[in-house]
C-alpha cells in the first residue's frame, strides 16, 4: 500500500556532529517530498522540500537527498545543535489525487552537549 | 505576524456534547486543512479546502465537519465527541500554488470522556 516511513524512531548526536534522518516512501508518483520539524508543544515547520525531479536540495545547513531507485529521502542536518531538538516528519504530495499531505511517523532528533 | 492561530488549546469535554474548534489565517491562503496527531500514527488529514466553499474529505474525515464560508477560517466540528477523537488537532494553510510549504497553527488539544 501507499506509505510513507522512518528507518529510525530516535536518533541522538553529539552538539556539533551531522545528523541524518532517513525516509523511506512506496508511492512513485509523488510530486514532492518535504522535510517538517515540529518542537515539543508547537505545531510542525516546514524546513525544506525537494521535487521529484531533483536529487538533491541544499538549504542553511540542511541538504535533502532523493533516491528514486530505492525510494529514499534523507535530511542531512550540518554541525548539529541544541535547537535541532525535535521530532522530524517525511511528507509527501500528490498533485494528482486530491491535494493531501501525507506524513510519516516522525523521526525524534536528540542532540547531546 | 503571519500566523494560524487555533480555539482553543486545551479542551475537555464529554461524549456527545457538540464543540467547535476553530482556525483563522491571516496570510490570505487558498489552502486550508485540518489534522489529527496520534502517537505512532504521525498527522493525518481529515478535512481540507481548496479556496471558499470549496471542502473534501482527508483520509480520516468520519465524525467530523468542516465549513469554509470566508476565506481566512476553517472551523472544525465535531457534532457528537466519542473518546477516539481525544487527539492532538492540528490546523494549517498554504498558498494554493505551494500546497506543500503548510503552515500550521499551535494545535489543540482535544480529551473526549
């Protein structure tokens, strides 16, 4: 069936080490893949979104990663910090079904000083 | 400031007894839509509106209702509260052009007894 899903439920780095989520999607007709961070008590941010056309987007220090062959996305947060704490969601859309936003499971980031 | 904004936060209410929450915009946004946060389940879709007047079903949309009579609010309904809509709410908008970059309100908390 359609879904989207997380390798990791809790990932913990050291302050200043990269971090990496990871993301695994079914659906190959998706037009976008978008990364949400949503700190305890607040609802999520978006953070930064790829096409499907693409393989990679950078952002002020996050890259996305997209593989298609293995229907793999990936955050790659640089030089991890205290306020990176937070649970991180994989979304994806579907322009042709009806405009939803779907979600996965959410990935908790700790980050350790 | 550029916000969606949800009411109320915090609700405790018992089985049956008709309650509204309501969400406002005020970024002048097509797109609005609501969601439902359950541990282990991640965010899922219940309602969502396309511009004014214009409303569909998510994935989870039985027991609740929506209106979209102007375009900066979205209200949820819940005619008849049952203890498995206790759940974290969710509202959010977006540009109709950008219907992945959401943009969500603080969340409610809804317990139904």
């Amino acid at each position: 069936g359609e879904s989207v899903g997380l390798h990791l439920p809790t990932l913990s780095v050291q302050e200043g080490d990269n971090s990496i989520i990871n993301c695994a999607y079914s659906n190959s007709a998706s037009d976008y893949f978008i990364w949400y961070k949503q700190e305890s008590g607040k609802g999520p941010q978006f953070i930064i979104d790829i096409r499907s056309n693409m393989d990679k987007r950078q952002g002020q220090r996050v890259t996305v990663l997209l593989n298609k062959t293995v229907k793999h996305l990936s955050l790659q947060i640089a030089a991890t910090q205290p306020g990176d704490s937070a649970v991180y969601f994989c979304a994806e859309t579907r322009m042709d079904s009806s405009y939803k936003l779907i979600f996965g499971s959410g990935t908790r980031l700790l980050v350790r000083p | 400031e550029a916000q969606v904004t949800q009411n109320p936060r915090y609700l405790i209410t018992v089985t049956g007894k008709k309650l509204t929450v309501t969400c406002s915009q005020n970024m002048n946004h097509e797109y609005m839509s609501w969601y439902r946060q359950d541990p282990g389940l991640g965010l899922r879709q219940i309602y969502y509106s396309m511009n004014v007047e214009v409303t569909d079903k998510g994935d989870v949309p039985e027991g609740y209702k929506v209106s979209r009579k102007e375009k900066r609010n979205f209200p949820l309904i819940l005619e008849s509260p049952s203890p498995n809509q206790t759940s974290l709410y969710f509202c959010a908008s977006s540009p109709g052009e950008s219907l992945h970059e959401q943009y969500f309100g603080p969340g409610t908390r809804l317990t139904v007894t």
